[in-house]
C-alpha cells in the first residue's frame, strides 16, 4: 500500500530470447564492466552485467530505427539513409502485434534496440539491432524491478550504453512520478530532481547532460530543461521560456553542442516546426516551416548537419519521416524517407 492505494505486486519477468523457432532463458552475455566514476554523487566505481541481445555488426551510421503501424500492428523498423534518400526498403526488426512504440539505439557499437511497450503494463524491451536476437524484457530483477514505467515513457541511454533514463509513474521506495536513471541490467535506481511532469528525456552523448520537457497546463508542450544525471546536488536548467510557443520531443546533436525540438505556433499543437539551438539556451534557429505537425527530431549518428523528423501535413492522415537540414531552413529539399500507407514515427538515428 503506498500513499492510501493498493498497488500491484511488480511482476518479475524472465528474459526470454527468440531465435528463429527456439526460445532460450538469456543468460548474462557479457563480461561484468567496471565502470568508471561520472561526476560527483556516483560513489566510486559501479560494476553492472551487461544483458543485452547484440547483433554480430552494429548498425551504421547512415541507419536509423523508428516505429510504423502497418494494418493495426506495430512494429519497429531499421532504414538505410542515402545522400539520395532511403537505401533500400524498410526492414522489420519485431514481429509481434503489441504496441511497439519509441525504439531507441543502443550505442557506443550501436548493436542493440531498445524499446517501450506501452500497452496496460508498459515495459522496456532489448532486442539485437539486426532483429536476430530478443526481444527480452528488462528490469526484472533488483531495485529497477520496482519501477513502472509511464505509458508515453521514451528511454535515452548514456555514451557509455550502461545506463537509461526514463519516465516513471512509481519508483522504488515509494517514488514519485518523475524521470529515474536505471542502470542497465537494474541493480541501481536514482530518482532525479525534476518535477514530477518532466518528459521525453535525452541524453547527451559527450557527457552527463539530460534534456528534457515540462508540460504546460496539461497540453503536449511546455518548457525545456537540462540537468546532471549523476550530481546528487544538482538542480534543473530551463533552456527555453515558452513564451513563443509550446517547446517538446528534445535531442541532442552528435558533439553535445546543440539541441533540437519541435514547437508549436504559440498554443496551435496543429501547427509545429522543428528547431535547433545551442545547448546552454539562447536564440533558435527554424528548421521547418511547412504547415502541418512536424516533430520527433533526432540528428543523423556522427552528423551535425543532418536531422531526421516526423510530419503529418494537412489533410493527410498518415505521419511520414523526413531528413533535412541541421543548421538552416531548407523545406524546398527536405527528402521524404517513408511512403508507407500506416503511420510512420518516433525516428531515432541516435542514442540522444
């Protein structure tokens, strides 16, 4: 019982690995990793196993991984991206009809997929980048066991691959709502110093940076904030004000350097256009004009000058993923990457 309600016992959850026809229990398939102090507030050196399904060869640089809804079943996808636009077709990476939603790559060797399920009990899941190996579920054991994940929780990982940051509704210990970094295979929970509304966080990939929203009265917008994940004495930076409109979805730029979001024409969440600005705050520039929504930025892996979104234009009913440019607006040559009938989104092309 916490706070006068019943809540239900976490369900403790055996990783599973499908290969092919056979299912095996997953065992730790790598070495235990030392990992080396991150700022103040770490304690010292932390040992995590590393559980994770991998693929023998990483996924590319020019590859990116999002969701799509094909005939009422939702799956997560890989795409090759040309100078030209896609290379070659879409490849599947889950098969099964649950809703797959916001897949995340798994860097440094980017050989692992992560994803949220968010249906009645939303849970996080790995799978091998090549779609081989997985899914398994993850935090089924330890502290991280005690977790429930929001159901629009996105999870971001660190440079290093060993930990997540993600929303949670309940934490260990009777935590409240709010963003929780988790060490990969469970054994360390931390809830952050952001209030409980906080949102769609992002990890830098040069350092221990997390970006992420607050909403705005409710609406699916608001202000955007930066903070240390490991400074056990660390408090929030606001990066944008929301007075030109309501400010969601961040990510961060290969190098650290800049951020980019999505924002809406004052209270309009009909009309969005993406942004980029630098990572301390300041004045963004426009990326994207074209009337409709467009959302879900992610930069290309090891390119500052490419960044992928999401648009719905007016009058269409299915979402499409574009490409364009990072550092000016250039609608006129923004290549459309997705021609599926379904609803194509949430693009991420890297960690952050």
């Amino acid at each position: 019982v916490r706070g006068g309600r019943v809540v239900p016992r976490p369900r403790r959850r055996t990783a599973l690995v499908v290969a092919g026809g056979g299912v095996a229990v997953v065992a730790v398939l790598g070495a235990v990793l030392a990992l080396a102090p991150r700022g103040s507030g770490t304690g010292g050196n932390v040992k995590v196993a590393d559980i994770l399904p991998k693929s023998a060869v990483g996924l590319g640089d020019d590859t990116l991984v999002y969701s799509s809804e094909q005939n009422g079943t939702k799956a997560v996808y890989s795409l090759q991206v040309g100078a030209d636009g896609p290379v070659g077709p879409p490849r599947p990476l889950t098969r099964d009809a649950r809703p797959d939603t916001l897949p995340v790559i798994v860097g440094p060797k980017r050989r692992t997929v992560l994803y949220t399920v968010g249906d009645s009990s939303p849970s996080l899941k790995a799978i091998a980048a090549d779609g081989s190996v997985g899914p398994i579920s993850l935090f089924g054991s330890g502290p991280a066991a005690d977790i429930q994940i929001a159901q629009d929780a996105r999870a971001s990982v660190d440079p290093t691959g060993r930990f997540i940051v993600i929303k949670a509704d309940i934490g260990p210990n009777d935590g409240t709502a709010g963003l929780y970094v988790i060490a990969m295979d469970g054994s360390s929970v931390r809830q952050l110093g952001v209030p409980a509304g906080a949102t769609d966080p992002s990890w830098s990939p040069a350092d221990n940076r997390i970006v992420y929203f607050v909403s705005e009265n409710g609406s699916n917008g608001g202000k955007l904030f930066s903070i240390d994940a490991f400074d056990t004495a660390a408090t929030p930076t606001q990066l944008t004000d929301g007075r030109n409109g309501l400010d969601a979805d961040p990510c961060w730029s290969p190098d650290g350097k800049r951020i980019a979001f999505r924002r809406s024409a004052g209270t309009n969440l009909a009309e969005m256009d993406i942004y980029v600005m630098d990572a301390a705050g300041g004045t963004p520039t426009q990326l994207t004009e074209a009337p409709g929504q467009e959302q879900d930025p992610s930069f290309a892996s090891g390119d500052n000058k490419k960044i992928t979104y999401t648009a719905q234009r007016p009058g269409d009913t299915n979402r499409e993923i574009y490409v364009t440019d990072a550092n000016r607006l250039d609608d006129a040559h923004a290549q459309r990457l997705t021609t599926f009938t379904g609803l194509d989104a949430t693009p991420r092309w890297q960690s952050g």
